[in-house]
C-alpha cells in the first residue's frame, strides 16, 4: 500500500516494477516482513508490481499521477 510518501510492501521475495511494455524499471530483493520504498521520479502512467518468491508470484497495477 502508499502511505502517502513510500510505498509498504509485506511479506519476503523478489519486488519489480514493471511497465505497460514489460520492462523492469525497478528491482529490489524484499527481506524484511514490511519493505518501505520511495518510487519518485517516475513519468505518470500505469504500471504493474510483481512480487515473486520460490512457491508465488503476485502481481499488482498502480497508477502514478
């Protein structure tokens, strides 16, 4: 979730940041059960949070403004 400054992201894995056309503009290995991450500088659009460990992958879109 966005808490209005960085973005918290629970649980462990592999995090991306994806665009509409499948590239990775972001990549961080989660290691903590609550990650904070800051996404600024990114143009406006939409993109897709994918995080994926050895057993799932879960995948989320956001929109940046």
């Amino acid at each position: 979730f966005f808490d209005g400054s960085e973005w918290i992201v629970n649980g462990k894995g592999r995090l991306e940041m994806v665009d509409m056309t499948g590239h990775v503009l972001y990549a961080r290995q989660l290691s903590d059960e609550q990650n904070r991450f800051a996404l600024n500088g990114y143009a406006s659009g939409i993109y897709l949070l994918r995080i994926s460990n050895s057993k799932n992958v879960k995948v989320q879109k956001i929109v940046i403004r």
